[in-house]
C-alpha cells in the first residue's frame, strides 16, 4: 500500500477512534452532542463529563500509545532486533519496583508516580552505565545488561505483590498491565511525543543506514556511538513518559512497528508516523472497549491491547505470507 | 590517496599487522591475499577507520581519519563489508539508496539525481528486475550484488572492498570486476580483500600478501605472484600450469 494513502487512512482512523472514544461511557452521547459539548454550549452535565473526564482521557490514551510504538521504533533500530519493545532495557521493570513500593507502603498517587519516575532513571542510568560505557560500545551487552535487569525487577515485583493486601494487588496489577485512569502530565507527555517524534523523523534516514549494522553504517557517514546513545535516550524519554501516563501497557510498542512493516512499509520516515499515528488510535479503542464493555467495572487496558491486537496481527502475517 | 603510515593493528591480542607503509593512489587496484585468520579484514577496517589502530595512522590526503567527520569522509571513501551484521527490511532499490546518504542534500528522502544514480548501480549489477523485491527474499549473492551496487551508488574515489566476489557465480564475478575496472579507469583507487589468485592475477597491479604471522608484504603483482611467495603464504603446496601464455595455480594436493 503507498504509504501516503495508508497516512491517510490512519489520519482518518484516529478521529474516528477518537471520536468513538468521546461517545462511549456510562453517559453515551450521540456525535451531536460531543460536536456541541466540544464547542462549549451544550448541556451541562454533558460538557463537563466530555471536558473533564473523557476528552483527557482519550487523549492520555492516545498519547500513550503513540509514545510506547515511536519507543519501539527506535528500539528496534538501535539494538537491530524486531523482538525489541519499549520494556526491555528494563525501565519498566524500574518503574514497576517503584510504583509498587510505594503503593505497598500506602503513598499518595502523586508520591507512586514520583517513585516509579524515580524508578525508571535509577534503571536508565544503571543500564546506560554497565551496558553502554564499558569499553567498547557492544549493542548486545546493552541488550543482556537491560534483560537481566528486567528479570531482576521481575523477581523484586513478584516479592512485592505477594507482601501486598487485599485492594493493594488490584491496584498493583493494573499499574502492571496499564491503565489510563489517571492521566496526570498530559501535556508533559504530548510535548514529549510530538518533540522526539519530529526529531526522529528528520533524522530517520540515519536509522534506516543504521540497521544496517554498526560497520556499514560508519561507511555511510554515521557517527554510530553518537547515534546510538542519543536513540538509547529518547527511548527511555518516550518509555518514562508513557510509563507514567498509563503504567506499563504492553503489546503497543513491540507491534505496532510490525504491523505497518507487514504492510510493506519500513522506510524510517513512513514507520515512524504510520507507527505514531497506529498505535495511537489502537489504544484510544482499546481503552474504550476497557472502560466500557462491561462497565461499571473497568478493566486494566493493558488486557484489551493483547485481545483486539493478536487476532490482528496473527491475520497480518497469515495474509503477508501469500 | 589513502596511506598508511608505520602502522599496526591488533585485535584480541594478535597483531595482523606492524609498522605497515602503504600507499593507494587514484588509479591503483590493490589486492590483498592471505590465509584464513590473517587479519585481512581487520587491516581493510583499520584503512576505513573502523578499527582503532595499536600505532600509526591512516590519512586520506593528508589527513588523519580520525580528524575527519564520518560523514565527510563517506563522500571520499566506501567500504564493502564481508558480513553486515544487520538487518534490512525495506526493497532493493531502498537499500542501493542507502549508499546515496553521504551525499544527499535534504533531511526527507532522496532525490530524483540519487534515484537515477541508484537505477544504474542496479543495473549495472544486472538488478534491475529485482529492485522492489524485499532485501531479505534475495539470495546470497544476488544479496552480495545489492551491497556492490550500493558501493557504486556512493560514488567515492576509494573503494575498501571485503570479499567483493563471496557468493557470486561466474558471470557475475566478471560482471562485478568490470564495474571495479571502469572505476579505476575513471581514476578511483581500490582495494579488494581476494581468495582467487586468478582475478588478483588479472585486475589487480599491486598485491599485498598478508602473512599469518603479522608479516606483510607487497608490490608490484607480477612480483608477488610467484609461487614461492604463494606457498609460503597459503602454507601449502602449489601447482603451477600455463594457460594462453600466463601461469595460474592450483593446490597442489
């Protein structure tokens, strides 16, 4: 498919699915009402639930998802593996220590988003140290360091769930499997994705001379270690931002890319939008259908990006092999 | 013109090479034999600037590489790795692009000059019917011919070429080796890494003999190409047969 129809196509998505996101909920309103309520002259109880709740909400969710695959992108580029996701060098394993000792400890929610904050740098700096500065520069001992991180973290996060009570485990499982009903740092969030979304699509010739390995790229005219660290810290910007937007919302960033490389698509400066624009829309839907289906219980959205996505992409590749 | 000045290079503690002067003028094909492990490769990357040097230097007209910014230096120089050691997923023709990168002007895409200049690498690689095809449903050497081809987009008067012939058949071999050819017509210096004594026989006026034990040795072809110095390079017998007035070698097992 040429890529301009597909960017187009996505534009198109990505206001219907915001549009289907504005409607939903325990108040559904008809497209009318949300044009009205949008403009600021509708009813009352109609215009603050749009504005207050649900308007953030989809555009968290939005944000978010655009953060996770423009991460992944990058990742897949820096470390040249398509099994790469914005999870793991371990900056999510970090927040997730973070997030649930604090929770485990009674804090407030803005000490948790502090500490899960605190969390990931920890987990940034400590795999940028013992991966990157070491000698020479070896994208597989920065893959290791982050993966044996990630497992630590793990093994950290299990010790916690199993000390927590009652009502804590829920709210530390949805932290773990993301959940967007707490979008605090909007705008930090939407600032952070349109700066290194920009930047990486000026730059995004450089990524694609770059996957070609780190010897034909310094061939090409790539300064490779000046590359490589500053694609490690945008990563970690997007993964840090999306992190504390949504918790840690799995399945976007690592597929995402995929699907539109599936389509034939993976010139960095078409996979990096198409990416942006995807996973956005995606996990706009996704986190409706969570807050909907069975509402009044909400359910984590982390769940509903693996249920609508793997049938998804099982079709992709099943239809891309013909 | 890229010289080596008393040079020497290590890696994981072998020396492959010590106090090595070369010169490759505009004009030159040079030829690098030696057994497998002798550290051609690691020698053609220390002449790209790819590997740090234990002492010595390199320059390219004059100028140490590492003073020169690696894009500066991609307009001058090409290199041809023999492994990439990446992974691309994108068609044929994006790949040959790839070569333009050096040189092109703007932040999106390439331009329609970078395009044509692609379309001839390709067709003179015999590609051009294969230029959408993804890179990875290629074969290995038709692989090989892309990442040739991408070297001749780039268009540098230096080319450091690693194995230029792996994986080709014959037809392509002589296809590959009038490309080298026009281009040192057109007065560009080349280095090629070999295995075939035959085309270093033919193409190459300068061979540099890579010894296992850190030794080098090189000269004018003809005087390298003996069968004393072969033997002891490739530590094995050799037969020598005469074929249409010139000598050509085979193992002697």
């Amino acid at each position: 498919m040429p890529p301009r129809i597909l960017f187009l196509l996505l534009l198109c998505a990505a206001a219907l699915g915001l549009g289907f996101g504005l409607m939903s909920g325990s108040l559904p309103l008809a497209p009318a009402e949300v044009w009205r309520a949008l403009m600021g002259n509708g009813g009352d109880t109609a215009t603050e639930v749009l504005w207050q709740l649900r308007l953030p909400r989809v555009l968290a969710a939005f944000c978010c998802g655009g953060l996770l695959a423009l991460s992944g992108v990058l990742l897949q580029a820096l470390l040249r593996n398509p099994l790469a996701d914005p999870y793991i060098l371990g900056i999510s394993g970090g927040a997730a220590v973070g997030a649930l000792a604090a929770m485990l400890l009674g804090a407030s929610l803005a000490a948790m988003q502090l500490a899960s904050f605190a969390g990931a740098l920890l987990a940034i700096v400590a795999v940028f140290g013992l991966g990157f500065l070491h000698g020479e520069r070896n994208i597989y001992r920065l893959l290791l360091t982050g993966v044996v991180l990630s497992a630590g973290c793990g093994a950290a996060v299990s010790l916690l769930l199993t000390l927590a009570q009652g009502e804590q485990v829920k709210g530390m499982l949805f932290w773990l499997m993301g959940d967007l009903s707490h979008p605090e740092g909007l705008l930090f969030a939407w600032v952070v994705l349109l700066v290194l979304g920009l930047c990486a699509t000026v730059f995004s010739g450089g990524l694609d001379v770059l996957v070609g390995g780190p010897d034909k790229a310094a061939a090409l005219g790539i300064a490779v270690g000046r590359w490589q660290m500053a694609l490690y810290f945008a990563a970690a910007a997007l993964t840090v931002a999306a992190l504390q937007l949504g918790g840690a919302i799995g399945f976007v960033g690592l597929m995402m890319p995929h699907a539109i490389r599936l389509l034939g698509i993976s010139a960095h400066r078409w996979l990096i939008p198409l990416s942006v624009l995807l996973g956005g829309s995606f996990l706009v839907l996704a986190d409706t259908l969570a807050r909907t289906l069975w509402s009044p219980l909400q359910l984590p959205v982390g769940v509903f990006t693996a249920l609508l996505g793997v049938p998804f992409l099982l079709w992709l590749l099943a239809a891309g092999r013909r | 013109m890229l010289q080596a000045h008393k040079l020497t290079v290590a890696i994981g503690g072998k020396v492959v090479c010590r106090e090595l002067d070369m010169v490759i003028r505009p004009g030159q094909c040079w030829g690098v034999l030696g057994q497998n492990g002798a550290g051609k490769t690691t020698l053609l990357r220390a002449l790209a600037g790819l590997h740090p040097p234990q002492a010595g230097e390199v320059s390219w007209n004059g100028m140490t590489l590492q003073t020169i910014a690696r894009r500066d230096l991609a307009c001058h120089l090409g290199v041809l790795p023999q492994n990439e050691g990446g992974e691309f997923w994108g068609s044929v023709l994006e790949y040959v692009l790839l070569g333009r990168f050096p040189h092109r002007a703007s932040w999106f895409g390439y331009s329609a000059g970078d395009h044509m200049i692609a379309q001839q690498a390709l067709v003179q690689m015999d590609l051009a019917e294969l230029a959408q095809r993804p890179l990875n449903t290629l074969s290995g050497g038709e692989r090989q011919r892309a990442a040739i081809a991408q070297v001749l987009a780039q268009q540098v008067q230096c080319h450091l070429l690693d194995e230029p012939l792996q994986h080709l058949d014959l037809r392509h071999q002589a296809q590959a080796m009038q490309a080298f050819g026009k281009l040192r017509e057109e007065g560009g210096a080349l280095l090629m890494v070999l295995h075939d004594i035959l085309w270093a026989q033919r193409c190459c006026d300068r061979v540099l003999l890579q010894f296992a034990d850190g030794r080098a040795l090189h000269g004018a072809a003809g005087e390298m190409l003996t069968r004393e110095h072969l033997e002891a390079l490739y530590q094995c017998p050799l037969r020598e047969l005469a074929a249409e007035g010139g000598r050509c070698f085979v193992p002697g097992v």
